[in-house]
C-alpha cells in the first residue's frame, strides 16, 4: 500500500506515470490497523446525525449475501455498487439477491420515518448483520458511504485483501444539515476528461457531496457543445492555460458525465460565465463583439477583461441558444450564469445584462445561480447566489449579500479563504494559488455556514460548495493532493449537525481517513494539523 501513497504535488505528468507504474507492485494487506478492532461508529466522517453505539459486531463472511427487496431496481443498483466496492478487497462472492437470508448486509427502502428525509438512512449493525433503511435511493446511497467506512481501510483496496470484515454494534441515524452539498471542478482554465471527471465524482460520494457544479466556459476555453453556435467548442475549446490542446464535452460526453452523476447521487450544476469570463465565446464569434472584431484565443491567467456586448440584440439570441441547449440536456434544478468579476462591462450594463440572462434561465424552468456579484444586480425570485468573499472582504459588500438574503435570495456559501480547494495550504505547496491567502485544513474546516455571513438569515442558506479552480492543475492527482483533505471537511459543514462541529474531534475522525484514503489511491495532503496514523 505505501507505493500508493504517491510523492505528493508532482507537477510533471511524466513523472506521475512513472509513480503510479509502481503502484501495480502494491504490497499486500494494511498493516494500517489493528486488523480485529472494529472502527467506533462515531469515526465517520462526515460526522452522523446520531449514533449509538454497542452490541455485538458483524463480521462479513465468504456467505455474507447483499438483500434488497424485490421489487426496487434503486436498491439492487445500490447493492451492485457495494458489492464491486467490497468484492476485490475481501474475495467474496456477495451476491445481490431479492433471496431471504438470515445473515448479511440488507439494504431496504420505505422507511416510513419521515424525519430521515429524502437523504436520511438508519443503519443497525448487529450479530446478524447490517441493515441500511432509507425512505429514498439516495439515503441508501449514504447509507452505503457509511458502512464503507465502517469497514476496516484495506476494503477500499482493489486487490484481495486480509480480514477479518468486521463492523461494529449499534445504531446510526443520520440525515444532513444543508441540501446543498457541492463541489465544483472548472474544466475551462484546463480540460478534464470525462473520465477524469468520474474519478472525481466517485471521491465525492464517499463523502455524501450531493452537486457537481461544473465550470464550463470562461476565458481559456468553451468546454460544451452547443449545436447553434458550433465555434464555441472547435475553436473556442481548443486550448487552455498554458497552450495545451484543451478539449470539450460533445452532447453525448455531457450526457455521460450525468448519467454517472446520477449513478453516485450527485446533481450537475452547469456554469455558463456571463458576461465576463467569455473570452473563449467572443473569439469564436466576431459577432458578439461590441466592434465586430473577434479577439485572439487567450491562455493566460488574468480576470476581467472580457465582456459580452450588452446593447446587441445578437448577444440575447446567443444567451438564449446557449440556455436553451444546456437547459434541455440537463436534469437538474439549477442554470449557473455565472456573473462573476465582470470588471469590463460597466454596472448599468451589468444591471441589464443580468435582468435579461435571469429571465432567459427562468423561461427554460431552471433555477438562477450566479456568483455572489448577482446581487449587485437584481437577482430573480429564487435565485440562488453563491458567495465567495473573503474575511477581508468589505464590510458594504458583505452587507449587499446579506441584505439580497434578506430579501429572499438562497445563499451557498463558498467563502475563498475556507472553501476555495486550489489555495495553497501553505508557502512549500507546490500547486495552487494564493491570492485568497494559505487555507490549511483547520482554517478550511472551522467556520460556521449558518451563521458565517453577518447578517444573513441561517434558513437563507443552502449549504456549501467546494470550488476547484484549474489554473494550475490538470491531472487528478493534483486535483486529489487539493481536494484532500479539505473536501472532507467542507462536505462535513454541509452534512453534519452543528452541535458535532469541534476541529479536537475532527481531526481524529480526519486522521483515519488517512489510510482510507491512501486504499483508494488517493494523492492526499499530510496537514501536520492531522495526526495521521503511520502508514
Ligand atoms: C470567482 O472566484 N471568480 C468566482
């Protein structure tokens, strides 16, 4: 297992082959931990809504069977995703099966205890075995994460590992906190395959993050297909940061990337950055130019130079061909239009701007979420404005978000200087940036989302979001050295209860996610905030 543990932040891609080339010699078995000691239930992360904790343990054996009822495909399809996590690991058959048995994991739907909502799961661990009940697939779903981590680390291991399997006694009863539970991965500064993006999605679900927002346009590259204006993509999309080759999702790529959202319970939020950010658009089409003229393709890394041309009729027939396409594709409940550092067009334009893309979202029945400069705007009745400010953040800007959430607009919060995953930890992290400042793992856990933004209203939150900006990344294991273990504790903020918050506690329950990690071949950030075990 420690070949996997790879030399963290690499930036040269050849030397990342070269690393994980070694992780085919991976030694056998976890010496992490004391094999027979069964994990408390209360070690997950994130922390459970409620646990009670005792009672016999239940050991997975080579005739451990996986029930589901009957008639649910929702619950078969979760059963099959748990047996191809826990299969290489311990060598068992675990068949799926609507079969009665007297011992096993058994995985049930129709709970009829309302106060688990459509996310909330019961699980009961005993002699005879694990039992998950959820009244919705997703709760199941969770429900599932849970048990993973319930097991000991190697079960993430994907060749056959030693037992014993064993879970301990007692009770689970959770649900989350907020609704909105995201992580955003912008695919325009550098291009991530859909595979790429995959293995992000299934990093995701491990800790019950529920929204994948994904940035797909800025001033580096236009990364989706729209059929009415086919420029975007072949020549809007065909670099990035840097010069490389870029790449973009066609209609069918997108559709994939949701379908396997969908598989791991996770919404896609696509962005479209309007009215800035769009370089990558106004290069492709001289058309959408204030002057006719198209701009060259930039690869830069600067913000705020590039606008969308307000007073054109032509601009609203692209916002809305644009709308109407990623609208039609995606399920979701949310249209992302960005708005965000729109420094070049000026405020009334802004103003007007924002009023007619709103409407163009609402006329394709999504819902409007924009980055928290909307509300400089007027934002649309149920408008979901998420922040992204700074401790240091003026005081008036704060209080204009504030005062929008008064007023009725949702609030995600993605404060930079906690959330924002592509900061750097510290001055020695290789990757990132830092103009938000040094986010180490406490800081980037330990603040508050329903009393964070001074004088916006707790129910006007819907949760959080942990953005990935890719100026300076482009492989997943960079993505994974940012991600964790800092998106651990932003999905904890968003799942757990209040009153499990303390960073004492935390960082025990983080520390043996350590190994865990390291199992599923994950490139994770040693904080020396963590007291990870050895390894
Ligand atoms: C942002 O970081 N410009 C939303």
């Amino acid at each position: 297992m420690s070949q996997r543990r790879r030399i963290p932040g690499l930036f040269a891609p050849l030397l990342l082959v070269v690393a994980a080339g070694a992780t085919s010699l991976g030694t056998p078995a976890s010496a992490a931990e004391p094999a027979a000691r069964a994990r408390p239930l209360s070690q997950v992360v994130p922390a459970p809504a409620s646990v009670s904790e005792g009672g016999p343990s239940y050991a997975l054996t080579p005739r451990t069977r996986i029930r589901v009822d009957d008639d649910s495909r929702e619950a078969r399809r979760i059963g099959s995703y748990l047996a191809d996590v826990l299969r290489p690991s311990t060598g068992y058959d675990l068949p799926v099966t609507a079969r009665d048995a007297r011992d096993g994991i058994r995985l049930r739907l129709g709970s009829k205890d309302a106060s688990l909502g459509d996310e909330g799961y019961r699980l009961e661990s005993g002699r005879h075995g694990v039992t998950i009940t959820a009244r919705r697939a997703a709760g199941l779903f969770h429900g599932v994460q849970t048990l993973r981590q319930l097991l000991p680390a190697a079960v993430e291991e994907d060749t056959r590992q030693r037992g014993p399997w064993t879970v301990a006694g007692g009770t689970i009863k959770d649900m989350p906190r907020y609704g909105y539970r995201g992580a955003m991965l912008d695919v325009s500064r550098h291009f991530f395959s859909v595979d790429k993006v995959k293995t992000y999605i299934d990093q995701m679900a491990l800790y019950k993050i529920n929204k994948l927002h994904l940035h797909l346009s800025d001033d580096q590259g236009w990364r989706i297909a729209i059929d009415s204006w086919p420029r975007l993509t072949t020549y809007g999309g065909s670099t990035q940061v840097g010069g490389g080759p870029g790449g973009y999702y066609t209609k069918a790529d997108y559709r994939e990337i949701l379908r396997y959202a969908a598989s791991r319970h996770l919404e896609v939020v696509p962005e479209i950055d309007l009215p800035g950010h769009t370089n990558a658009a106004l290069a492709s089409y001289a058309e959408l130019n204030c002057d006719g003229v198209a701009p060259p393709l930039y690869t830069g890394t600067n913000v705020g130079f590039s606008s969308l041309c307000v007073p054109k009729a032509v601009t609203y027939e692209f916002v809305d061909d644009v709308v109407r396409e990623i609208a039609a594709m995606t399920p979701g409940k949310y249209l992302h239009i960005g708005g965000d550092e729109a420094h070049s067009t000026p405020h009334k334009d802004y103003v007007a701007f924002m009023d007619k893309a709103q409407a163009v979202v609402g006329k394709y029945g999504k819902t409007v979420m924009g980055w928290h400069q909307l509300t400089g705007a007027e934002p649309a009745e149920g408008a979901v404005a998420q922040y992204w400010g700074l401790d240091k953040t003026s005081a008036t800007e704060k209080a204009q978000v504030a005062n929008a959430a008064r007023n009725g607009t949702k609030l995600v919060l993605s404060p930079a200087d906690r959330a924002y995953l592509d900061m750097k930890y510290d001055k020695s992290t290789p990757l990132g940036l830092a103009w938000a400042g040094y986010v180490e793992v406490r800081r980037s856990y330990d603040w508050n989302p329903g009393a964070y933004l001074p004088g916006a209203p707790a129910q006007s939150v819907l949760g959080v979001e942990a953005p990935m900006w890719s100026e300076t990344l482009w492989t997943n294991d960079q993505v994974e050295y940012m991600a964790f273990p800092r998106l651990p504790g932003i999905a904890e903020l968003g799942w757990s209860p209040a009153a499990t918050h303390d960073w004492d506690a935390y960082k025990v329950r983080l520390a043996a996610q350590g190994p865990r990690m390291s199992a599923l071949g994950i490139d994770y950030y040693r904080s020396p905030q963590v007291p990870w075990p050895a390894e």
